[in-house]
C-alpha cells in the first residue's frame, strides 16, 4: 500500500470500519510509514475537536450569502469577472 491509498482508508480506519481486505496492508503501511502516522493522528484529532463542538439548529446567518458567492464563483456559463460566457455546442 502506498501513502495516497492509505490517505484514502484512513476515515475507515478511525471508524473502525476498514474492510478487512485492506486492514493487514494499512496496519503495514501505517508501522513503516511515519508520515501517515502523523497524518492519520491529525485527522483523528481534527475529528475529535469538530465533533466537541456544539451542534446548533440555527442557519448562519451568512447561509444565502455564501452559497450565492459559490455558486457565482463556480458557475461555468461565467467567465472569472462574472459575466455569461457562451456554450460551446
């Protein structure tokens, strides 16, 4: 197993739901692999801090906003200033 494949499995691994087919080879990888390791206790505890946080029921207030922005941003009938762009047939 290489390290984008072991990137790949890690959300498993810390769900304790890796299949079985990978989890000889990531508990390789992740023994010989000091980079990985790292990683994977950084997502662990990226986790970990994002689920300590309290849930709220209420929308942002930036909602609308936000999603306007994106939507402006990743639209592709528009150039990079916003303007209609024609399709190509």
């Amino acid at each position: 197993m290489n390290c984008p494949e072991a990137i790949d499995l890690m959300g498993d691994a810390i769900d304790a739901c890796l299949p079985s087919t990978f989890q000889a080879s990531f508990d390789d990888h992740m023994a010989e692999c000091s980079s990985c390791r790292t990683y994977l206790e950084h997502l662990r505890l990226t986790r970990q801090a994002l689920q300590s946080l309290p849930r709220g029921t209420e929308t942002s207030s930036h909602r609308k906003e936000l999603i306007q922005k994106f939507s402006e941003e990743f639209d592709p009938t528009r150039d990079d200033k916003g303007h209609a762009t024609e399709r190509s047939s």
